[in-house]
C-alpha cells in the first residue's frame, strides 16, 4: 500500500497526470544462461502482478488521448513490447489476461512469418555452433573465445554492442559472416506469424509499427528511413484491416537511433504518437513523438516499486 501511495502522489489524476510506459521485448520460457536478466514467464508474470496493483494500465492509444486531454487516471501506465517475437503471443499475452492487463505491441514487420532479426542471427549461431572462436577483427568488432557458455554471453554481448551501430550494409556483412562462419541450424520460429499478430488484437491487445527492418535510423539516409516507417505501417494496416496510429523508434535512443528529421517523418506520415527508450515519464507537455520508456530491473518487489518511483522523478532528456 506505501508503493500505490506514494505512485498516487506522484502521478495523480487529471491535467497533472505522468505516464509511466514500460518497456519489454521478450518472455521466455524460461530463464536463458546467456542471458540470465531477460524476462521468462515466472518473472512476467510477477511483474504484472506488480502492475496490476499499483498502476491503472491503460493501452498506449488511449493513454495519449487521455495525457492530452489532461484526464489521465492516477497512476496510469502503459506496457509495451518491441519488435515482434512469438513468445509475446504464447507467453506475454496469457500472462497480461490473467492479470486483467492490456499492452501495445510494436512489430518490425520483415521478420514476421518465419524471419529472424539480425541480433537472433548472432546470439543463434554462437550459441548453436561448436567452433570455440569467432574472429570478427576485419570488422573491427573484436576476436571472441566462444568455448563455453560465459565466453559466448561475453561474446555476444560485446559484439552486439560493436555492430548495432554500423552502416546498414556493413552491419548485414557482419552479421552473413557470422552465421556462415559458426555453421548453426538456425530457429525460424522466434518472430510471430501473420495469424498471430491478428490474434493478438482479437484478444484486446494494440499494436504499433517499428519499421520494417529495424535499422538504426541515424545510420540510414532520409529516403530510407521514410520508406522503412511507411512499409511497416502500411504492412500492418493492410493485415489488420485498421489504422496504424503508433511508432516505436528501433532501439529508441533520443540523439543517438533518432532525431528530429526522424521526429519530423513519423508526425507527417500521420502517426499520432511515438515512443523512445529514454528513462522518465510522460506529462502534459512532453511531445508525443517522444515518449519515454523504462522498465525497472530490480528483482524484489520493493526495489522494483522504488524504481518506478524514481522514473517518475527523472528529468526527460531535451529534444536534439
């Protein structure tokens, strides 16, 4: 009851209102030894315990006509998901009704039906293969030991890091000598399928679009972007028979993945709200094109709750 007391003083009802939006991409299974931080169905679904109690969740959409209208209940929050793996479908999605909850859902459109992303690509083949080596020195991202499970979370984790911000087509070269260079049987299950993702606005969930083949957008020229932007949109209006009202910035760093030309696209190609990944919460004066999210990473409900609080008290980054 300290934790919703506290949450209802600092986020009240009305013109004076903050948005929390959280931030999720995956739940697995279960916990992954490679990466022992990510969400699995036990974690999720005490968090939307968590949730359910102490926030009134509401669904993006919604959340930015209510910000705006100054009529946003006490403790309002959004849950969001990126890029579009099927364990938000199989997973996420039972958890969230058990708990009475919604969420908005953002889907790289190009990986749906049987594709993979890039950083799957990476984590896959090291995972997968027997070699205990990666040289990936020509690229200038590092030559790896990937002989047992601690080398290969070490491995992955630094090269990511190295290639996320590489030129589209340097970053795709990367990614083509990895998988060639490890041999693995690669999963093609890890996005949703077409069927999915209408299932999943069937049962009362929302969804955005994040680009067709989540570039970094600053790392792309202006042509491309816009054509990435619409291309998702136009993909998921087509499927889902509806308007496609909200955008997630891939990776989502304000100055850094996006900027004000990328701000400038999203608004005139008749979006009418975009999320970043900047911590903070959103007021009435914050731009709806630069909506911040955060998830906390505490695992105990009291850390978990002081963090949401403290989210509530950071300064949102300025526009670039």
């Amino acid at each position: 009851m300290l934790i919703r007391a506290a949450l209802s003083a600092l986020s009240p009802a009305g013109p004076r209102g903050r948005l929390s939006i959280l931030i999720f991409h995956r739940v697995l299974d279960v916990s992954d030894p490679l990466f022992p931080d990510e969400v699995d169905r036990r974690r999720f679904d005490e968090i939307a315990g968590w949730l359910a109690r102490w926030f009134n969740v509401l669904r993006l959409g919604e959340a930015v006509q209510r910000l705006e209208a100054g009529t946003l209940p006490s403790r309002a929050a959004v849950i969001t998901f990126d890029d579009g793996y099927a364990d938000n479908w199989t997973n996420a999605v039972p958890i969230l009704q058990t708990h009475g909850l919604s969420a908005t859902f953002f889907i790289a459109t190009g990986f749906l039906n049987g594709g993979r992303m890039w950083n799957d690509t990476i984590i896959e083949s090291v995972r997968r293969t027997a070699a205990t080596a990666l040289d990936l020195s020509k690229f200038g991202c590092g030559n790896w030991s990937i002989d047992g499970m601690e080398e290969k979370r070490i491995a992955i984790d630094r090269i990511l890091a190295r290639v996320k911000h590489l030129p589209f087509s340097q970053r795709d070269e990367v990614v083509r000598f990895v998988e060639e260079v490890c041999g693995a049987a690669l999963p093609a299950d890890l996005m949703m399928t077409d069927d999915q993702v209408v299932q999943m606005v069937a049962s009362g969930m929302e969804i955005g679009a994040h680009t067709r083949s989540h570039p970094i957008l600053t790392r792309i020229d202006d042509d491309l972007a816009a054509e990435e932007i619409l291309a998702s949109r136009q993909y998921l209006s087509t499927l889902l028979a509806r308007d496609i009202c909200l955008f997630a910035y891939p990776n989502g760093r304000q100055g850094d993945d996006f900027d004000r030309r990328h701000v400038r696209m999203v608004r005139e190609l008749g979006f009418e709200a975009a999320v970043a990944t900047n911590p903070g919460a959103a007021s009435a004066g914050t731009d709806p094109f630069r909506l911040p999210r955060f998830t906390p990473w505490d695992r105990s409900r009291a850390r978990f709750g002081a963090r949401m609080l403290l989210n509530l008290q950071t300064p949102l980054q300025p526009a670039p």
